[in-house]
C-alpha cells in the first residue's frame, strides 16, 4: 500500500512531523532535480461565501504535491499546467464526498462542496540516483480530471481532482523547473 504524506519543517527541533498540510520541507527539490512543491501559507480564503478557480488551482497544488514513501524509497510528486473550473456549491453528500483523501482531511458537512474539474500533468520524480537528472521523472498527462473543494473541520480549503482515464504514463522524464 502506497502511503502518503506532507511533510512540515519544525524549525525549532528540526525534525518532520507527519501532518495533513502542505509540504514545507524548503530544498526538497534540489534532490529530485526539479523545482519546489507548492506551499501554501493560509487556506481560511474564502472565510464565506464560494472559492474561486485560483484558489482552487492553489490548493489543488498544495494538496497534490507531496512526498510519497513506497516500497523503493521516497518519490516527490508535482503537478504542472493546472487548469481548473468550479461548479456550483452544492450540500455535501454522504457516500461520495467522505471517501479516501478527503476523509484524511477532516470534512466538514456543514459547508458547501464545489465540484471542479479540468486537467494537469502529474509527475514522480526519485531521487537523483544512477538514472541522473533528465531521467528520475514520470509523468501522466490528465486531461479530464474531477473532484471537489471543500472546507475541513479545521476551518482549511482542500481540492482534490483525478482523473479515471489519464493517458498512459511516459518514463525517463526530467524534472519539471517551471509550473
């Protein structure tokens, strides 16, 4: 089972706390040859009222880009040429709105989800290893991807978005330096 986590930097101690947030460990990319996750600083926007297609592009981003551990040692995911547009606020829904990551994050049914969709490239890069830079990095193309915003019990915006059918994976990519 592929486990995944973000990791924040506790300044202080300096170690790594396991955390549902965004990734903050700062020169991550440097060992996986490619440019830095997303991070994002608030999530409180908006306080009320429906998030707009930047906001939900943001913290698509954020959510999206994360250090995975697997079997064969840590792979940094990314995601480049994010576009997304946002439905309607709608109730949330039991059965299909708490599933999988969402569930992680601590939904919260007293707001409104917004479902988005749109598409991104999605990237695994390893660390630089025998393969060297140009070579660490797959990437799958989703060019029909779903999923929803919504506001977690601690008062924070997550968006997540998939898609079912992505085009095939493509290896030996170099890493993306560029959104």
């Amino acid at each position: 089972m592929i486990r995944k986590f973000h990791y924040t930097a506790l300044a202080a101690a300096f170690a790594f706390v396991c955390v549902a947030s965004p990734l903050n460990a700062a020169g991550v990319g440097a060992k996986y040859a490619s440019r830095e996750p997303h991070i994002c600083a608030s999530r409180k926007a908006p306080a009320s009222g429906p998030i707009n297609a930047a906001q939900a592009k943001q913290y698509f981003q954020c959510d999206a880009e994360m250090l995975t551990t697997r079997s064969d040692g840590q792979a940094l995911t990314l995601v480049t040429g994010v576009s997304v547009q946002v439905g309607a606020g709608r109730p949330f829904m039991m059965g299909t709105d708490d599933t999988g990551d969402n569930a992680d994050d601590g939904i919260d049914p007293q707001f409104a989800v917004y479902p988005i969709r749109g598409s991104f490239t999605e990237w695994t890069c390893f660390q630089l290893g025998a393969s060297g830079p140009g070579h660490n990095c797959s990437k799958i193309v989703m060019p029909h991807a779903k999923g929803i915003c919504f506001m977690s019990n601690s008062r924070e915006w997550h968006c997540r978005m998939t898609d079912f059918s992505p085009e095939s994976p493509v290896n030996d990519q170099p890493a993306p330096k560029t959104d």
